[in-house]
C-alpha cells in the first residue's frame, strides 16, 4: 500500500469514527423531541422530509439527481423497513437509556446473519452460531431490567434491528443498481408520504399524533435533519476512502457515543449489566465480521435511521 492509499484510508477510518461519535446526537434529540411531547411518527416524518430536502440540493450540485425506480416493490419493502426501525427505535429512546437502545439494536449483524442463510442459503456454522446465541443472550441481559421499568418498550430495539435487518438485506440487492445517495434520497420520497399518511389516519394513537412544534422543538427538528444527512454523507464517503471491511468494526463506537451522551444530558448510567451485555454484543458482531470477512471483501456499511 502507497503512502496516497494509506492516507485515504486513515481520512476514511476518521470520516467514520466521526459519524459514529456524531449519529448518536440523532438519537439523543428525538429522545430530548419524544420526552417534550412530539409524537415518534411526527419525529420520523420531519426525519425524512428533512433528508429528502437536505439531499436535493446536494444531488443538484453533484450531477446526481436521477430517479431509478426500478425494482419499486422491493424499493417500498425497504423503505417501510427503515421507517419501521427508527419508529421503533425512536420510541425506544424516548423511554430507555441511550446506551441501552443502541446496544441491543446492535445485534442486528446476528439477526442479518440468520437473514442471509435463510433467503441468500449462506452456510453457517456451529461457531457463528454460537456467536448469534451469545450476542442474543448480551441483549436479554441489557433487556431485563428494561423490561422491569419500561415493559414491552424494551424489546422495541429488537424488533429495531429485525427491521433494520430486512433493510439490510434489500440493500445489498441495490448495492451495485443505484448509488447510495440516490437510494437514500429515494427512500425519503416513499417514507414522507407514507408516515404522513399513518399519521392523518391515526391523530388519536399513542405515537402518531401531530402537534404544532414550538420553535426551539423546530430548532431541534432540523438540527435532528441534518446531523442525520452529516452523518449518513460522512458513512458515504468515509466507505469512497476505505474498504467496508476494514471500517465495519469501527461501527461499535456508536455506542461509546450514546453512552457519553446519555450521562451528560439525560444522567443515565449504565449498569454493570448494561456493561456485560454490551460486551457480549460486541464481541459476537466482532466475530462474525471477521469470520464472513475472511478471504473475501465486504461492499457495505450500515446506515441507520
């Protein structure tokens, strides 16, 4: 490796640590928006009406703005996929520490894992799966307490990181058909009518309902939009930079993020079980990116809610 190649792979590995570091603020406002009383479905609505806005003018500007709506079914599976996963996930911080949330959604790479030899026929062996069944078990023990204090919300992070997971899954289908930017701009469009839609016809629902936002709510709510179109551009181009592979690990610093976070602004300390469980989690997803990275090269990095 020349030394050009070596200094674009360290500016990728500090584009993505930074957007590590920088995602969990996303989190950390619909918390701050959910706590002061705007709705999780009017959060993820202003979320994605707010990518679409932000991307537009970048798309302009790079020559980029096409529409390929080929494979429309499996565009609007994996749009309703992310939208259920930070409704989910929104609602789960709204309750739970941040660090908690992010924690056992991180057992996604597990569930996509099981995904993949489900619908792809990958093989999996006894050691990975005995990697899947301790990452699980790190998240029941995160899961636990949670339960005790904020009942079935606790396990909404799961069901988070099944979604996420289906996405996943979808993503790799287009991973070569439609640049990353383009996709994301294009799953805004499905995502704003389809909250506004659920949002007009359940006023009434626990986590749908609309409000008129006060402006340091609106503040937050484009603060929200755009830390997340930073942070998704930071993911884009830090993988430009860097092999997937070699970013993936890197991912985990989501929730040294979180934790951080959650105890300066909301005081949450994590447990000591918090803590087991968290080290179980990442250790398993550690293992299973070496093991399906071994011999061949990853072509992909999450980009969540």
């Amino acid at each position: 490796m020349n030394e050009d190649s070596i200094h674009k792979t360290e500016h990728g590995i500090g584009l993505m640590c930074g957007a590590m570091l920088l995602l969990p603020l996303l989190d950390c406002l619909a918390k701050l928006l959910g706590q002061g009383g705007i709705s999780s479905g009017q959060i993820v609505l202003f979320r994605f009406v707010l990518q679409v806005l932000f991307l537009l003018p970048v798309l302009i500007i790079t020559n980029q703005l096409k529409f390929n709506f080929e494979y429309l079914g499996l565009q609007i599976l994996r749009a309703i996929a992310m939208c259920l996963t930070t409704f989910c996930f929104f609602i789960a911080v709204k309750h739970m520490p941040l660090a908690d949330s992010i924690s056992i959604f991180f057992v996604e790479p597990m569930i996509l894992t099981l995904l993949s030899v489900i619908f792809l026929g990958e093989i999996i062996r006894v050691r990975r799966i005995i990697a899947i069944i301790i990452g699980f078990i790190g998240a029941l023990i995160i899961i636990r307490p949670q339960f005790n204090s904020v009942g079935i919300v606790a396990f909404l992070p799961l069901i988070a990181a099944f979604c996420f997971a289906v996405y996943m899954l979808i993503t790799r289908f287009f991973s070569e058909k439609i640049l990353p930017i383009q996709l994301q701009f294009q799953m805004g469009l499905i995502i704003s009518p389809i909250m506004l839609l659920l949002i007009l016809a359940f006023p009434d629902s626990g986590d749908l309902y609309f409000t008129n936002p006060s402006w340091i709510e609106l503040q937050l709510l484009f603060s929200l939009g755009l830390v997340a179109m930073i942070g998704h551009l930071m993911i884009v181009f830090a993988t430009t930079k860097a092999p997937a592979n070699l970013l993936a690990p890197f991912q985990y610093l989501e929730i040294v993020g979180a934790t951080i976070l959650g105890y300066f602004i909301f005081n949450d300390i994590p447990s000591y079980l918090t803590f087991v469980g968290i080290g179980l989690i990442v250790t398993s997803g550690i293992y299973l990116w070496y093991r399906e990275n071994q011999g061949k090269s990853s072509t992909e990095i999450k980009i969540r809610t």
